[in-house]
C-alpha cells in the first residue's frame, strides 16, 4: 500500500447523479475515512416531521403508525442552517415561524375505489401562531434564505420521482391532520439525516488481511473482488507480507434521501469535522494557554488561530465549554470565505456546549449565499491557506472536476 503521510489528499469523483456521487479518496488515513462517513450520517441538520396533531382518522391505521411514517418522510432543507432555527435555541414557547414549518394533510375517498394517501397530498401552509401564549419573538432574516420548496416533500410536483407512500384509504375513510417540521439532526432521531446510505471500501483484494473469510474450497470463487479491484494492481503469490502497511485509497459512495444533494451533503460533512477537531483543540488548551493570549483591539483575548488567521476571541464562544468558534479560526481562505463555515451566531449553551446555530457568516460561508451555488472545482473547494488551489483540497487535487459542465455541481 502506498504511502500518505508525506502526501496532499486527492478526491476523484467517478460518479455522479442527482441524488448520490461516488468518489475515491487517497492519502488519507482510515479513521479520516470512517470519521467523514460518520459525520455525514448523523451531524447534518435536516428539517422532518416531529409533531402531528390527527384531528381525524378512520383509515385502519393507527395514529402512532401514521404518524411514524410521516416523521420519515424526507423533506427538501437546502440551505437548511440559515433557513431555520433549533427550537432550542429560538425565543418562541411553542414554535414560530422563524423554528418550525406547518404542514397539512386533508384527504377524504368519495369514489368505490382504494385510493392511496401520499406525501403528495402534504401542503406547506402558513404557520399557526398559538395566539393563547403570550411570546416575544426575535425576528430574524431565516425566511428570506428559504427556497420555493423548502419544507416540501422530497419529490412534490415533480412527476419522476415517486411520491411516499403514507397509507390507503376507501369509500367513507378520510384522514385529517396537521404536522410540525423541526430542525434536527441524525444523533437525536434517524429521521433527520440526509443519508439513505453512506459506504465505503478499502483494499479490495485483502492485501493487509483485515477480513478473514469463511471459505469451502476456493477463496476467491466464493469471494469474487468488485469493481474496485480494478483500481489496484492484484496481489503476486510470492509478494511478502508488509505488517507496516496501512490502507491510504478508499472509494466512498454516498447516496442521500433527497433532502440534500450530495455536494451539499459532503461540504458540510467537512465543515462540521473541521468545527469538531478545532473545538477539540480548543477544548484541550491549558487555562493558562487561553489566557495568555495576545489581547485584542476590544480588549478580547485571543486563544488560538493558525498562521495568517484571525484568533479566536473569547466572545465568539457564546457561553464557553466547546463553544464553535465565530471567527476565522481556520484562515481567511479556508471553505470558501472569510470565516468558519459552522459558525455558531450566539446558540444556547448545553451540557456539551454551544448547541447549533444559524451562521452568521452571511456569504463568507461556504462560498457564496448557497452551498448548491457553488462547484467543487470553483474557489469555494476546501483549500490548505487562504487563496491557495494547489495544495490540500486544492482545485487541482481535491474536489475539482474537469470542467462544471462535463462533471459539475449544477444539476
């Protein structure tokens, strides 16, 4: 296996659809590998389904069964961080406009047929304000970063993706409700992440020996290689066992549910590692490191920031703990903008930290006002420093494509 620790990341994208990419990357380690899966899986905010009120059910299904299958129904969240708040973290008592999006559902079978409830049948309607709680709310600019279908079913009004089936109903049955969209993500339920399946392989032919297969006779008849085989040389018979060898090549899949499109989904999958290693660090600074820092114009303190990058100032934690950090922790160049892409805009501390918050990088994040906006071979790839495209995740390594047309972003 070749060497990585003396060498910049590569990212080959072999594939690419609407709803899914498939990808090589090399010279990585193998827990950088598994740790991007996982992030992607489970810690990318995502709008769903979390309270619904039946007002009338005569189908044969019970409410908690319609209303577990509505809660997994996928709903489009593009620009999901700036489009809506955490609950948690907005000043509403029992949901606004500004953390939560109202949906309806009203379908009655007049005919002798059986006629099938679907999430076609879901309407994004004006929130309803609980007029008997008194509330203060904090207004905010979420609705104007929101799309026209956001909210919306994945797949609503358009007639090549299949609606989700919800349940059946005949003559005289009718359903009637009314559900509440929230932000979340996957570590809280499964229903909010963008993923329907994340893979990937390493070392197709077993040369470091990490699988260890259950066999009759021939090994290889019963455990045939896969596509990936051919983008490796085949092991020889007299080849020695290298015990020092490490996997640096692995072919990532990933395919969403339609709630975010794959560039969406790995763009932040990134930012949101990179947040978590830079609050890591922060979180492992001595006291006295963090207090010895350079202080600022304000008077702040600073705590940490690489070579050419702005620090960190003890009044972007927003509490304290492993608070995100609100200024350019990781360069001025870095993911496209001026400042950290997972920015926290002032959230609720929690037991863990500062809990997600809209960012306030405007469209210093990601690159411009819209991840979808951008291409994996523009400016906005993940680079090394600031300005630079040639090392890291430089174009000309790391997300580029040959050019946007043949291969780009923009579906």
């Amino acid at each position: 296996m070749q060497s990585y620790e003396d060498a910049e990341p590569i990212v080959r994208i072999r594939d690419l659809k609407k709803d899914r990419v498939n990808f090589v990357l090399e010279n990585v380690d193998l827990a950088f590998a598994n740790s991007i899966r996982r992030v992607v899986i489970a810690d990318i905010p995502t709008v769903a389904i979390d309270m619904v009120e039946i007002h009338s059910n005569t189908t044969v299904l019970p409410d908690e069964f319609i209303a577990h299958r509505l809660g997994m129904i996928p709903l489009t969240s593009a620009n999901c961080d700036e489009a809506i708040r955490y609950t948690r973290d907005c000043s509403c008592l029992s949901g606004c406009k500004y953390c939560a999006i109202e949906l309806r559902l009203d379908v009655v079978c007049n005919d002798n047929r059986t006629m099938e409830v679907t999430s076609n049948h879901l309407e994004v309607v004006e929130f309803t304000q609980d007029v008997s709680v008194d509330q203060i709310l904090q207004e905010g600019e979420e609705i104007t970063k929101r799309g026209e279908s956001f909210g919306f079913p994945v797949g609503k009004n358009d007639p090549s993706v299949p609606p989700v089936l919800i349940c059946k109903i005949r003559k005289g049955q009718e359903l009637r409700l009314r559900c509440v969209a929230k932000k979340g993500i996957a570590k809280e339920h499964a229903k909010w992440s963008p993923c329907s399946a994340v893979s990937f392989e390493y070392d197709p032919y077993n040369k470091l020996r990490h699988t260890t297969y259950w066999i009759e006779t021939d090994e290889r008849a019963e455990w045939p290689v896969g596509e990936n085989a051919k983008e490796e040389e085949p092991p020889r018979d007299d080849e020695a066992f290298d015990f020092n060898a490490k996997p640096g090549k692995f072919y990532i899949e990933v395919e969403t549910d339609g709630s975010l499109g794959p560039q969406e989904v790995m763009m932040k999958g990134l930012a949101e590692l990179q947040t978590k290693l830079a609050n890591l660090i922060l979180g492992l600074k001595a006291p006295s490191e963090l207090s010895g820092g350079d202080s600022g114009a304000n008077g702040t303190t600073g705590v940490w920031a690489p070579p050419g990058a702005a620090q960190w100032s003890d009044t972007s934690a927003s509490g304290a703990g492993y608070a995100s950090p609100a200024g350019g922790g990781w360069g001025a160049g870095s993911w496209g903008g001026n400042s950290s892409p997972a920015q926290n805009n002032g959230g609720n501390t929690t037991g863990w930290g500062t809990t997600p918050a809209p960012n306030s990088g405007g469209n210093a994040s990601w690159g411009g006002t819209s991840p979808a906006q951008n291409t994996w071979g523009g400016s906005t790839s993940p680079s090394s420093g600031a300005g630079s495209n040639t090392g890291g995740w430089g174009a000309q390594q790391g997300w580029g494509s040959p050019t946007q047309q043949a291969n780009g972003w923009n579906l």
